[in-house]
C-alpha cells in the first residue's frame, strides 16, 4: 500500500484557497468612475482567463454591463495597498451578506488604497501604475456557477502590460520569473513566493461563512451530477 495515501486524513475545510495570485479588478461604475476589487478566484488559458465572483458584487454589475475590465497582478511589495482594499466595497447599499463580514462602503478605490489610475489604451477601466502586470480584458461570457450565486466570467485579453524590470531583457513577449514576484493569497492570508508577507484583514471572516451547499453534496458516496 502507498505510504503516501495511508497518511491522508478525511477534512472538510470551508474553503479550498490553496493558493492563487491576487488580482486588482478595475472596472467602471454607472458614473463612470472607476472601481478597484481585490479577488484570488482566476486561473489562465492562453490569453483568455476564467474570473469567479459572487452575482451581487458590485464588480460582477460592472462586468456584465460593460463588458470590459483591467486584471492587475499586484507584486508582494505592494501587499499593505491591497490589504487596504480587504473588507470595502463599491456597492452603497452595502449587501446585507457582507455588512455581516464586516465590510463597508468605499467610494474611492484607488485613493483609499493609495494607488495610482493610469490611462488604459483599448478599455474604460484604467490600469493600475503600481502593479508589474496589468491585462485590459473584454469580457466574452458569463458562466454561472451552482446556484447562480457565484458566477464565472470568461474575458480576452487584448493588451498586456509589464514594468521594464520583470520582462526578460531585449525581449517583448518574455516574463522573467526570477524577477516577477505574485502576491499570492492562500486561504485568506497574503503571501509571497515565500512565508507570509503581512497579515490579512480578510482572514477576520470565519472560513464558515464561505461555507457552500457543494461541501455537505460532497458527503454522498455517489455525488449527484
């Protein structure tokens, strides 16, 4: 028997945030201002992305009105700004679920987070000067995810932005990954590629509430599909 698999032990976590980069969502508001929202839930195919967000998010409503973002990867240098985003949001009313978690209203993004807005070349949304990746996106659907509740946008990448320090010298399509260093959020808590850089604010929520119906259909030894 594999000594490997006799060392497992059955768990239930309440999340399953093993590990992602971070993610600075800007978009634009009804009035044309920008929003900026911190989010760990996305993974890349080529140059499209896969985003997950709850339906009432304000940055969900921006997305599916407009159609278009800014996906900016913030490095592990600037943790405290995004730290700072942790626990606001740029829906007034603030929704009941996360007046719970402890969140409150935040009109001004990128000022509340000490961040600098900078022209995107195809997009409303600006990008974020800070960040060494920023990724101006059309959206191309909207998945919805279980009982809607969650929903999984699909967007494309149409221009890629990188500070000069990260790209491999002489070359325009090259990150270098000795240089690039992802804030990396992993079951709440802000790391580097290394141990953890700062504490969270968003590690004050009790991992139960993130707790979904799919945990408990987990329990059948025939899931239903």
């Amino acid at each position: 028997m594999n000594n490997t698999a006799v060392n497992h032990i059955r768990i239930e976590p309440n999340i399953l945030y093993f590990g992602t980069p971070v993610v600075l969502i800007s978009s634009s508001n009804e009035d044309g201002t920008p929003n900026l929202a911190p989010m760990s839930s996305a993974f890349w195919l080529g140059w499209r992305g896969m985003l997950g967000l709850g339906a009432r998010a304000k940055t969900a409503a921006n997305l599916r009105r407009t159609r278009e973002c800014v996906l900016n990867l913030p490095s592990d240098a600037i943790a405290a700004a995004v730290d700072r985003l942790a626990l606001t949001t740029g829906s007034d009313p603030v929704p009941e679920r996360k007046y719970e978690r402890g969140y409150r209203h935040v009109g001004d993004k990128f000022g509340h987070a000490g961040l600098t807005a900078v022209p995107s070349e195809v997009v409303a949304p600006p990008r974020v000067a800070e960040c060494p990746v920023a990724m101006e996106c059309v959206v191309e659907a909207v998945h919805p995810v279980a009982d809607g509740g969650t929903l999984a946008f699909e967007v494309r990448v149409v221009r890629v932005w990188a500070h000069e320090e990260i790209r491999v010298p002489g070359s325009d399509d090259h990150i270098d990954p000795d240089a690039w260093r992802p804030l990396i959020m992993s079951f709440q808590k802000l790391y580097g590629l290394g141990p953890q850089v700062r504490p969270s604010r968003l590690a004050s929520i009790p991992e139960r509430l993130y707790r979904t119906e799919d945990l408990d259909r987990s329990r059948s030894k025939a899931p239903a599909l």
